[in-house]
C-alpha cells in the first residue's frame, strides 16, 4: 500500500505545479477570467457588484490516484481593489483518477465573511459545494456562511467520487 500512497502523492504534486503559472502570470490571468465567468454567465455581472469581496484562482491543478489533491494561488479583491495573495489548497480521499484545472472565484457575501478568509479561519469541508459554471450558474449560487464558490473547467479528465476540503492562506499585499 505504501508505493501507491507514494505514487499518488507525487502525481498530485505533478499536477497541481504543471498547471500552477508563476506568480506575476497567475495576476495577469485575472481579469481575463473574470471576463470568461460574465461571459458565459452574464448575470455574474451582478454577484461580482455586490460582492463585499471576491479571490480569483486563475488556474487550479488537481490529481488524485486515491489519494488527491488540488493547489492554485490567486488574487484576492474588495470591491474591486486588489487586496492580498491567496493559495487554495485541497485534499482528498477516495475514489479518483486522473487530473484537471480550473479556474475557481470564492465570493464573499459580507465583510465578516471576507475577515474570516483574510485571517486564515475559511475551511470548506465536504459538505460545501461548488457551483460549476454555466450560462445559469448566477440564479443557482447559493452562499453558505456569507461564502459562494463558482468554478469554471479548464481541461483534463478526472473520474470521482471522493470527500475532501479546500484550505486558504492569505498574504496582504506588499508582504
């Protein structure tokens, strides 16, 4: 059991630093994002406004052979002003195989909501759920604890049936 465990973990981090651009291109992917989520969805345009504040993940790489795992870095906005740096980071277990990216956009609802990512206190268990994008995604966002998550795929394939959660840091900027 110990080389699959093995294996598994270095295919993830293969993963997830394959896709992961360098820090000053991740930034420069933002608005370009933000642009493909109205795009596609134009009442998206509403819930960028009225959110309090919002982190882009231009690029999340994620594997898993049992054992999985996800990390992309991102920009962090309150309204609409740059803010602080973030790394998303997901672990999980069970049925899975293979890889993806994505581009994932956490919004926050109310500036307690926003305080608790910025000070480290944001975990999404199992039980969160994202909402992939769609040309409706906007009318089916629901937030939980003042948090929302849209996701948006990029390319890859990846079979699963796995429980797991994301963890984000959060860096002012300037630091």
């Amino acid at each position: 059991m110990r080389p699959l465990i093995s294996l598994a973990t270095w295919l993830i981090l293969l993963a997830a630093t394959a896709v992961a651009p360098p820090a000053a291109q991740a930034q420069a992917d933002v608005p370009p994002v933000i642009a493909k989520f109205k795009a596609k969805d134009p009442g998206m345009e509403k819930i960028f406004s009225d959110a309090v504040g919002y982190a882009v993940f231009p690029t999340v790489g994620k594997g898993g052979l049992g054992i999985g795992g996800a990390r992309g870095k991102g920009w962090v906005y309150q309204r609409g002003g740059l803010i602080g740096r973030s790394t998303l980071t997901q672990v999980s277990i069970g049925f899975q195989f293979g890889g993806q990216a994505y581009s994932e956009i956490v919004f926050f609802q109310t500036r307690q909501a926003l305080d608790n990512f910025k000070l480290g206190h944001l975990k999404l268990d199992a039980q969160a759920s994202a909402v992939a994008l769609t040309a409706r995604a906007s009318t089916d966002l629901a937030y939980r604890d003042g948090v929302a998550i849209v996701t948006m795929a990029k390319g890859g394939l990846m079979y699963e049936a796995s429980v797991g959660g994301q963890k984000f840091s959060f860096t002012p900027v300037g630091k």
